[in-house]
C-alpha cells in the first residue's frame, strides 16, 4: 500500500480529516488538484468564533484581516436584528496555507497537482488513478467540495435534498473606509430568494458584498447586480472597485445522507456538511474514526458508522432546525419577514445561548412573550412554494 489512507481534497474537511487520522499512527496520503494549495482559493471570507471554539481550535493572526463583533440582520424593509456573536474575515488562500503548513509537520504527505479521476476496490485495497499515476489504500476519505464526482462514482446520494444547494457569487470591493465596520449585514427578502445578500467588511477599503439564493437556477448574477445597486444607494457610494468575483455552490441545507460505505468516508462539502467550521468539526471526527478503524484492521462499514454516529449526536438536530428556519424564511413574504424582524428588533438577544434546541426554546419563548401572533407567521413552513 502507499498509505493506509489516502484523502482527496486539500479542503478545510480534508485538512482537519488528514491532520487527526495522521496523528494517531497511520501514515495518509492527501491529494489535492491544485498546483498551490489555498489558489485559487474556494470562496468563503468569514466565520465565527464559537464554530471554531467546537472545533477546539483557535483563529490565527497570520489569515484574519479583520476582527469582527457580531451581525445584523436585516429584513425588506431595514428592521435590524442585531447579534453579538465574535467572528474573523479572513484571507481564505492564507487560511488553506496555515493549516496545509501544519499538516505537513504532523506527517501528512500532501501531493499538490494531482487530480483523482477514479476509485476502484480489488479485495481489501482501494487503487485510486490520478494524473500522477495509481495509490493504493486500505481506507479513502473524500473531501472534493460542492461539486464532487467520487462519491457518486461510488453510487452515493451524499445529500437528502441537493435541489437545496445554495448558489452564491461574492465580489471583493474596495471603497474609501468601506471595511472599517465591525458587523457582518445580511439582508433577508425576496429580494435574494430562500437566503441572503451580503456585506462583510474586511478591514480598511475592503469588503465583500454576495447574493445565495436557492431553488432559483445557477445563474446568481441578476439577484448580485440588484444587490451591489441597492447597496451602493444604501451606502452612500457613487462608485464601488470589483476587485474580484468567487462563486459557487453551499449546500447549506441540504442535509447529509449516504456519505459511508465499506473503506470509503465523504466529508465536507461532499457530504452536504457546509461551511468551513462544519467541515473542519466533521473533518476531525471523519480522521479519527478513520485512524481507530485502521489500526483495528476493520474498515467495513459498520466499523465506519461511528463517524456518523458522532456526526449526528453534534449536528442532527442542528441542522434540521436550520433547514426549517430557512425554508420557513422562503417561503414568506417580505411583509412577514418585516412582522418578525419587528419582534427582535433593539432587543437584547443575549439571552440565547446554550445547544441548538435550547436556542429555538428560548427564541420560541421569546416570541411567545413579546408577540405570540409572531409565531404564526411561522405556518409558511407548510406552504407549498
Ligand atoms: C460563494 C460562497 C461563499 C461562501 N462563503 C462562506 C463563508 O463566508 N464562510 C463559510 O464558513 N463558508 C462559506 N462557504 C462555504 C465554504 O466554502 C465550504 O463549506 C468550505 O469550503 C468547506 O468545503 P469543503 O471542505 O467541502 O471543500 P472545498 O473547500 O470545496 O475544497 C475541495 C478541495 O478538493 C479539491 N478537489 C476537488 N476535486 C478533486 C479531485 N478530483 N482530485 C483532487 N482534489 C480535488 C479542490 O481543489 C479543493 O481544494 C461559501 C461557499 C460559497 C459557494
């Protein structure tokens, strides 16, 4: 064999996935298309500190640009909803360094500029042919993002509901002063249907302003160009510098589903776990059920099914109230998106805190305090839109 494992995809999944199954003994093997690791990079500019603090790790001064205190979320009509949650804009090539330059150290052997064209098992050896020629393994993690082909290759439906993939562009902008603010914006409406439009500020002149809608095609481009208008008017900017434009798919909530078979583990992006944080955690629960099930000499199936196990006691629940939050907010119309901001706004939400199910409880609670009648607005769920 060439590695007891070999990981496909240097991604933040892959990265964390290579880094934890290595430490515990078996030797991996990680191969990355990319000729550098992080360039192109895939988009993504921020995250927030508690998804880190999950993953126990801590944000480095060498990929943050700059620090932020929290978000605003903002409804059709410009009700804010303000939330103190501490987050970084980052730099996601230095990012993708950062970790690529750790993994290394802990004895990952990362091959750059190589791409996997497919996965064949003889026996209890999986060869996998590259542009580089052939690896063999007793284990393959699968970390290729958003639009991976292995793992269908595979026959598996890594994800329940991949009509929900949202489709996202994001431009970097520079303007005078522009990325000195310390809050993300999202602005929720129809105006960007199933998501968002964004502003991230990003230190300095620099921000990043991005259109995701969902169920509405892969053409993001009209929802964008209203967007960077509308937030030019709202800004106060006569002019806006693109400096660079990054799009792709996020599928946020598209739920997990087959993403184990026997000696084979789908994690990240591939696997419908969205985000960078979401697939760092799953990354390092993946390399550590991974490293147990090889040194055990079992890499079947069911040897595997810890990963998701451990997944889905972290994340289920989570990620099924976060499916029904964003279908509801689909579903509704701007005027009762405009309702319910009304309930939070200038409210001190620091109250909410604690798992998942124990912040819908006190969000529910909240509501049913403030404007019980809110909570029937809630009913778009069961539209059929
Ligand atoms: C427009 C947009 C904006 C986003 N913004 C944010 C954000 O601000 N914050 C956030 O947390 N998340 C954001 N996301 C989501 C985030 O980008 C992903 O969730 C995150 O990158 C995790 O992805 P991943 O680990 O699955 O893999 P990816 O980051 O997609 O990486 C996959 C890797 O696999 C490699 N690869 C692919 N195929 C092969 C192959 N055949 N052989 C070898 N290597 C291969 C690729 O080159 C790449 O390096 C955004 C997504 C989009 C589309």
């Amino acid at each position: 064999m060439d590695a007891d494992i070999i990981v496909i995809g240097a991604s933040p999944a892959g990265l964390m996935a290579a880094r934890n199954a290595c430490e515990k003994g078996p030797s991996v093997l990680l191969l990355e298309k990319k000729e550098e690791i992080g360039h192109p990079p895939h988009p993504a500019n921020s995250f927030f500190k508690g998804m880190l603090d999950k993953c126990g790790e801590k944000a480095d001064p060498s990929y943050v640009l700059h620090y932020l205190k929290g978000m605003k979320i903002i409804s059709p009509s410009g009700r804010t909803v303000e939330v103190e949650t501490p987050g970084y804009a980052i730099d996601k090539t230095a990012f993708d360094r950062f970790y690529a330059k750790k993994i290394i150290k802990t004895g990952v052997d990362l091959r750059k500029g190589v791409t996997v064209q497919n996965i064949q098992k003889e026996g209890e050896k999986f060869t996998v042919s590259t542009s580089a020629g052939s690896f063999t393994s007793k284990l393959i993690i699968i970390s290729d993002g958003i639009n991976s082909k292995l793992a269908s290759l595979l026959g598996l439906k890594t994800m329940k509901h991949p009509e929900d993939i949202a489709w996202g562009i994001e431009l970097d902008v520079r303007s005078p002063g522009l990325g000195k603010s310390k809050m993300f914006e999202y602005y929720v409406g129809n105006h960007a249907p199933g998501w968002k439009t964004t502003y991230a500020p990003r230190g300095g002149d620099n921000a990043a302003v991005g259109a995701y809608v969902r169920r509405c095609g892969t053409d993001v481009m009209p929802y964008l160009n209203a967007w960077v208008e509308n937030f030019k008017k709202l800004k106060g900017l006569e002019e806006l510098e693109v400096v660079r434009k990054l799009s792709g798919g996020d599928p946020i909530v598209t739920i997990p589903n087959e993403y184990i078979t026997d000696g084979i583990m789908v994690v990240g992006g591939a696997a419908g776990q969205s985000g960078i944080g979401y697939a760092m955690r799953a990354g390092q629960i993946c390399g550590d059920v991974a490293s147990d099930a090889v040194r055990k000499g079992d890499v079947s199936k069911s040897a595997l099914l810890e990963y998701r196990k451990t997944w889905e006691k972290e994340f289920k629940i989570e990620h099924y109230i976060g499916r029904i939050g964003l279908e509801t907010l689909r579903k509704m119309t701007d005027r009762e998106i405009d309702e319910m901001a009304k309930v939070f706004e200038k409210q001190d939400l620091s109250f909410i805190h604690g798992s998942s199910v124990e912040q819908a409880m006190q969000v529910f609670a909240f509501m049913l305090k403030k404007k019980p009648s809110a909570i029937l607005k809630c009913r778009a769920f069961l539209r059929n839109k």
